[in-house]
C-alpha cells in the first residue's frame, strides 16, 4: 500500500513541473519506486512490509512489481529518445505510468475478482498506446486480434470467480484449498487466459501482429512485463486451487515443447526484426510454461528465472532494434545492417544481447533453461529430442541474425538517417543489463525453502 | 413553437409510459402502451428542416407498433373470449417482440433510425424499450412461449454487435446497437425487475451522453466519425465506447458481471454463453470504432476545449462510465 500511495504522490507532484522536466522527473521516479519495491523482497513467505486487507505480496509478487517499475521507466527512457514518437508526449507518460499503476496492484491483490479486472484493465493503455503510435492502419486489426483473444480467453476465468464469489462467498487468492479432482475443463478454464497472455502455442498468434504494430516503448512494456502476467496468473491459480501434475498440464507442456521449436523455426524464417523477437518470446515462455506445469521447485526456479531475464533481454533487443530502425526507417533486418556500419558500437551491443537471448552463459537464461529441461526430461526422457532441436535452431537463428546485420559486402550509398549513438540513446539497454547480473547472483531466490 | 410541441408530447409519452408500469391488467398495459406510442408520432415527425426522409421513418415505425399492438390485442381478447391461453400468449409473444424489435422481428429498427432526429433514436432506441420491457409477461404458464422470448432476446445480443460491424451510417450503428441492448434487458428481466429497473437506468444514462455527442457533431457516417465529432467530446466518447468494450473497470463490465453472476446461481449456461459470446463481438466493434474516432487527420480542440457547459458534459460522461461501475457493484 505504502508503495501505490508513494506513486499516487509522486505523480501529483510531477503534475506541477515543467513539460520538458517531466520525463526526466517521471523516470527518477520509476527508479525510485523499484528501489521501494525492493523493501518487498524478503525470500519465501509473504511479506510483512506489505501486508494489508488488499494487498499481500510474496516474492513471486515482489519479484514481478519490481520488473514492472523498472521496465515502465526503461520504456519511457527509450520512447524520450525516438524521434519516430510523435504527438503529445506527455499522453505517453500517463498511460505508461497508469499501465505501471495497474500492473503493480495486479501483482500485489488480495482477490481473485480483483486481479481479472486489473488483469483485463492493463489491456487498455497498451491498446491506446499502439493505437496512438502504431505506425500503419494494420494496427486497428492487431488490436482488435490482442483484445479478443486475451478478453476471449479470460471468460473462463470470469466464470471461475464468479462460481468463487457464489458459492464460497470469496475469491480470496490466499486460501489453499485441498486437492481435489477436478477436471481438464476445469484447469482449462483456469489457466487458459494465462497461456494466451504469455503467450503459448498455439495461441500465440496475437503477439507478432501486436509487436510489429507497437511503438519501441510499448513493445518494451508487452515484451518486458505485460506477458509475465500469464506466468504470475498461473503461479497464483496452481496456488489456489493445489494444482498438482495432470493430464492437462502434461499436455500443455507438450504443447510447449512444440511451440519452442516452432517459435525457433519461425525465427529462421523472419525478415522483420520485431518479428523475430517476438516469436522468439514465444519460445522462451515456453520454458516457462514447462517449468511451471512440471510442477517441481526446480522448474519454479527455472520459469521464473527465465520469467525475469526474458523481462529484461527481450526489451533490450527491442531498444536496439527501435534505435537500428530508426537509423534506416525500416525493420528489414538486410536494410538494418547499413545501421550497424554506420554506427560499429551497435554490432557490438547486438552481439551481447543476442548472445544473451540464445542463453550463452553467464547469462541466467541458460540457468532456467537446464532446469526446465531436467523438468521435462524427468517425466519422459524422449522430449530431449525436441529440445535439442530448439537449442540447434535457436543457435541457427541467433547466428543468422547477427550475421544480417554485421554483413560487411560494401555498398556505394549508405542510406541512413544519422550516423552518431549517443549515450543518451543507449542508457536505456545499459539500464537493462545491471539487473540480469543481480538475477544471475541470486537466481535461487525463488527456491522455497 | 416546435420544440415546445416536441417536449410537450413527449412528456404526454413519458406519463402514459409511467402509468402503464403500475397497470395490473394486461389490457391497461396495452392502452398505455399505443398511448405512448401514439404521443411519440408527433415527437418524431419534428424536423426543424422538413424533408420527404422523416415520413419514411415514422410510418415505419408507425406501422410496425401497429401492427404489434394488433397481436397483443388479439392475443388479449383470445384470452378473455375463449382461455385459449397457448395462441393467445403466442400472439402476444410475437407482439412484444415485434414491438421492442427482437431478432427475427428486427427489420424495421434499422431502417426506421436512420430517417429519424437523435432524439427520436434515443427515445424509441432506450427510452421506449425499456418500459416496454418492464411490462411484458414473462409467458410462464406458456413454456415455449416463454423459451422462444428468451432465445428471441438471445438472438438479439448475438446479432446485434455483429450488424453493428457492418453499419454505415451512424444511425444504422445505433439501431443495431440497440437491439443488442434490448436483448440484454429482456434477459436481465428473466431475473427481477430490479434488474431492469437498474439496468435501463444505466443504458439510458449511457445513451443519452451518447447520443448527444453524436447530435452535436451532426454525424452521419461511421467512417468520418473522427473527424465529425467535436473534439471537445472525443475523450467522453472513448470512455462509453470502452465501457460499451466490456472492459473493467468500466460501467457495462459491471452490469454484464451481475447478469453473468446471476445467471450461475440459475444455472443459466445459455445465458452465460450468449453474454460471453456478445460481449467478445461487442469488443472488437468498439475497439473498431474507437479507432475511426481517434484517428483523425483534422487538428480540432482537445480536452476541456469546449464551452463551460460542454466541459461539464464530457466530464460528467466520463465519470459516469468510469465510476459508476464501482458503484453499481457496490449498491447491488
């Protein structure tokens, strides 16, 4: 509470400054606000900063409300320093830190009536902000396509805690009720919005429309934060209701294990930047959805882990791209390359970040993809298969990749915009690659002990 | 002259509808019914500008009445003369239904609104429905009667948003819109009065805000909304339609969750499947037409750009569809 009360002042506050001012107000106070949130950080148990009627935070919680601050003013950082964002904007500040508000109390509530709305009002200010700085008409569709299915899939869940509210007279999240058997359309129901949202295969198709759609800031955000709401809705329900491994979390994984080769595959394949790094997303969440469905600690571990390095590598790719686009005024990857000669510090941040997407130690992602894979591997050994075609093809994109961009064939006219990257344009990424070394220090914080 | 002749028999509408709901027989319900209709008729022949147009549009919807008015009556005197209670309530049935524009029996809604003044579109579209609603039997000693209603009302709440999505004109668009809503109402009356009490207050709230910000910009078609509407209005008129989006936590999230809430305590799966099911088609329409609405490449006034009075108006609507959702929940 202290937190959403020291951010409703904050903001008052900021009102009152200048126009110019108040981007660099409004990202100080991001800042502030994450080391605020770290008070929340107190390993397995609840928290006792945070305790209240409303709100109750785990380290589960904490860990997502401190990613949520940290991503919201990374986005602001890098939308101040493009060109490409036109209008007012200061809109962009209040919608960005209203989507901050919302997020934070998503993860810190009580109720599961109250978590759907917040889960369903984050929707808009993400829509507004394609809506306002998407570049082209196809936006309305992707919105539209974002809506229906992250709304769509959450019906079930409206259905579950109205049932909740009916019959038990509660939607109290932090009731743990026995194991019960219940059956594969009950947990469909419960988890369904959730794999939409983060997104799993086969309804991931949502989040590349959305991604080639948004703005730099708003890919960040989805990318950053918004998709971890599906890990942290999952986490909650296996929670609530004592989910333990079933059918239908043997198939989900399955599913997954699918979607990670095909998000792979589907990387090989792409010519648009943002494209890639979308279904890339999807293969990495699918090592969530693993380690969550495994239904371990190990596989806890692992999904959050990688719940978090993704919340920060995947809006670092997503920097560089805005910055490297921006450049050329396009996303093709081949045109790009002109970017990365005119401006060599790039290739070399390119290179780290892919190297950290593909989980090249010491980045942490490697860390939660062995323990996702010793999860899965642990029900039926076979699945290793699969998984080491995700790791060949995963490698083969990655290498694609930088070698687009870093190709040296010399052309008689370089076609770019400027030919300088500042340090002002790239505080954002430094910002994001401090936190993977803290998570990469403290990466069995999520252990239950 | 003609303003006070409109507001004149619109009250004189107003009174018999207020009337009918404390009528116990079904035959005074009906004579305040065709009085409030019959009210309307002036009402909605005034134009300040008259054309060949506004006739179309009321001797349709004359008609129509009419011709409901006709099979309630008959299916009345049915009962009284010879107890044939299963053709009586079956001609009622079909009156009603005819009356409030229910799908099958929808043709007339959208080709009546397009010829009529806003006015006219929010008192037939909101204002007339919802007493209309109030009235009618419920047909429970007639059960197929009464399932035939009920899947009429579904059918509209499905139908609906999706003749929305191929509207036009604006006023086709607020047509089909509300016979969606009317779908909902009659579905909100299988569970109490009280919920089509406090329902038609909120669709009638909601709809006058809305109805006026179109009236004001004069708007005609859906593809120029944008730049139509006043820009002074813009931000009141992204919150309805994000309330009518179904998104919490705005106001029509919070009726549709006690319709839902409902629904589960009865069992009710169609009803549940059918709000689901419309309010996901409702979702994409109005993301579809906030769209043409902010996307305008006119530069106007923004927000608090307007009159004292329009100010007052656009901050009323969004606190109306902002908040009140939280205090429905609350008061229910």
């Amino acid at each position: 509470m202290g937190l959403l009360i020291l951010m409703a002042l904050n903001c008052f506050c900021v009102m009152f400054l200048n126009k110019k001012d108040q981007t660099v107000a409004v990202v100080n106070c991001f800042g502030m606000w994450s080391a605020f949130s770290l008070m929340y950080w107190g390993g397995s148990g609840v928290s006792r900063e945070s305790l209240s009627e409303l709100f109750c935070v785990d380290i589960y919680s904490s860990s997502m409300i401190s990613l949520s601050l940290w991503i919201c003013g990374i986005s602001i950082l890098v939308s101040s320093c493009m060109i490409n964002l036109r209008g007012v904007f200061n809109t962009y500040l209040v919608l960005v830190t209203l989507l901050c508000f919302l997020l934070v109390q998503c993860f810190m509530v009580n109720t599961l009536a109250m978590f759907y709305v917040l889960f369903e009002s984050t929707l808009i200010p993400l829509a507004s902000i394609i809506g306002i700085w998407g570049g082209q008409i196809e936006r309305v569709p992707s919105i539209q396509y974002m809506a229906a299915y992250t709304v769509g899939g959450s019906f079930p869940l409206l259905l579950i805690f109205i049932t909740m509210e009916v019959h038990a007279g509660s939607s109290f999240m932090w009731f743990i009720s026995m194991k019960t058997s219940l059956n594969w359309m009950f947990w469909g129901g419960c988890f369904l919005g959730f794999l939409i949202k983060l997104p799993a295969f086969p309804f991931h198709s949502w989040l590349p429309k959305a991604h080639v759609q948004a703005p730099v800031g708003g890919s960040v955000i989805l990318a950053g934060i918004l998709l971890k709401l599906g890990g942290y809705g999952i986490t909650r329900m296996m929670m609530l209701f004592s989910y333990t491994l079933e059918s239908f979390g043997i198939l989900v994984m399955s599913f997954s294990i699918v979607g990670s080769v095909y998000g792979a595959f589907m990387c090989l394949r792409q010519s648009d930047i943002k494209k890639l790094i979308a279904y890339s997303s999807v293969s990495h969440m699918a090592f969530s959805i693993m380690g969550l469905f495994s239904c371990t600690e190990v596989g806890m571990v692992g999904a959050y882990i990688m719940l978090v390095s993704h919340g920060f590598i995947s809006p670092g790719l997503f920097v560089l791209s805005g910055i490297n686009s921006e450049m050329v005024h396009s996303r093709k990857i081949k045109v790009m390359s002109d970017g990365v000669r005119a401006a060599p510090s790039l290739g070399f941040f390119w290179l780290v970040m892919i190297m950290a997407n593909l989980g090249v130690p010491p980045c942490p992602v490697i860390i939660s993809e062995v323990l996702s894979v010793v999860c899965v591997i642990a029900l039926y050994p076979w699945v290793f298969v699969l998984l080491l075609m995700y790791f060949i093809l995963s490698g083969a994109y990655s290498f694609s990749l930088y070698c687009q961009l870093t190709r040296t064939k010399k052309k008689i006219k370089m076609k770019v915009f400027f030919n300088e990257v500042t340090l002002k344009d790239m505080s954002a990424l430094y910002f994001l690659f401090y936190p993977l070394a803290e998570v990469l220090f403290k990466w069995d914080l999520w252990a239950m002990m | 002259m003609q303003m006070l002749s409109m507001i004149v028999f619109l009250v004189m509408s107003l009174m018999a509808s207020i009337a009918m709901l404390f009528m116990s027989s079904i035959f005074w319900v009906w004579v305040m019914t065709d009085v409030g209709t019959l009210f309307l008729i002036p009402f909605l022949s005034a134009e300040t500008r008259p054309k060949k147009s506004w006739f179309t549009g009321v001797a349709t919807y004359f008609v129509v009445q009419f011709f409901g008015s006709v099979m309630i009556l008959g299916g009345i005197i049915l009962d009284w003369a010879i107890q044939a209670t299963d053709c009586s309530s079956a001609m009622m049935c079909f009156g009603f239904a005819l009356k409030l524009g229910m799908v099958p029996l929808h043709f007339w809604v959208s080709r009546s609104f397009v010829y009529f003044h806003y006015g006219g579109i929010f008192i037939v579209g909101a204002g007339q429905k919802v007493f209309v609603v109030a009235c009618v039997p419920l047909f429970s000693d007639v059960p197929l009667c009464a399932y035939a209603y009920y899947l009429m009302a579904v059918g509209s709440m499905i139908y609906g948003p999706i003749a929305m999505f191929n509207a036009i004109a604006v006023k086709s668009f607020l047509a089909y819109s509300s016979v969606t809503h009317t779908g909902f109402l009659v579905i909100g009356s299988f569970f109490g009065l009280h919920i089509v009490y406090a329902y038609s207050f909120i669709y009638c709230v909601s709809m006058a805000f809305l109805v006026f910000m179109l009236w004001s910009g004069d708007c005609k078609f859906m593809k120029n909304l944008g730049s139509e509407l006043p820009g002074y209005y813009k931000t009141g008129f992204v919150c309805i339609a994000m309330s009518f989006s179904g998104f919490p936590p705005f106001l029509d999230f919070c009726t549709k969750f006690v319709i839902i809430q409902l629904s589960m305590e009865q069992n009710s799966t169609i009803t549940i499947t059918a709000v689901l099911t419309s309010s996901l088609i409702n979702l994409i329409v109005w993301v579809w037409v906030l769209f043409i609405v902010t996307s305008s490449e006119v530069k106007e006034p923004g927000f608090l750009s307007g009159t004292t009075g329009q100010n007052v108006l656009n901050m009323s609507c969004i606190i109306w569809n902002l908040f009140m959702g939280a205090g429905f929940s609350m008061l229910y």
